[in-house]
C-alpha cells in the first residue's frame, strides 16, 4: 500500500466556509488539483509567464506553428506549419 502524505494549507474564511461543507472534502480537493494539473500549460507550468530561454524558445517554434479556430469547438488550436 502506498503511503500517503498529509498536505495542509490555508484558506480565507469565505473558502473555509464552503469546503467545510462538501461532504468528503480530501477526495475533492485531491480531484480538483488532479484537475488542475492535467490542464497546466506545460510550456509556462501554470505560471502565466514564460522566462527568457522559455520565450526564446517559443519565438522559434512559432516560426512554423500557428493558431486556428477548431471548427468544432471553436477553441484555438496550435497546427504545425509543416503539416499542410
């Protein structure tokens, strides 16, 4: 069995006072930051901001990538230059 480690953090009183009402709050709030990481950007890493290298190295890929509307969901979507 694996074993698990307790992680402890603040909240403001507004906060405090909506999750102490979900019924089972660890399983929650383990799903919710599951949820978040799965949907972090991997460039920037949920910072926002990308760092010098980071931005250098973004300016040269976007030399042969661009963004689209999905026709679907109509989201942008990052397409390959090279692929068409």
């Amino acid at each position: 069995m694996k074993k698990e480690e307790i992680i402890t953090f603040k909240v403001d009183k507004d906060l405090h006072e909506i999750i102490k009402t979900i019924p089972n709050r660890s399983e929650f709030i383990r799903r919710a930051i599951t949820v978040a990481l799965e949907s972090t950007c991997p460039l920037c890493r949920g910072s926002g901001k990308l760092n010098e290298d980071q931005k250098r190295h973004w300016d040269r890929f976007t030399n042969d990538h661009f963004f689209e509307k999905c026709d679907t969901c109509h989201e942008r979507i990052l397409i390959c230059g090279n692929s068409r």
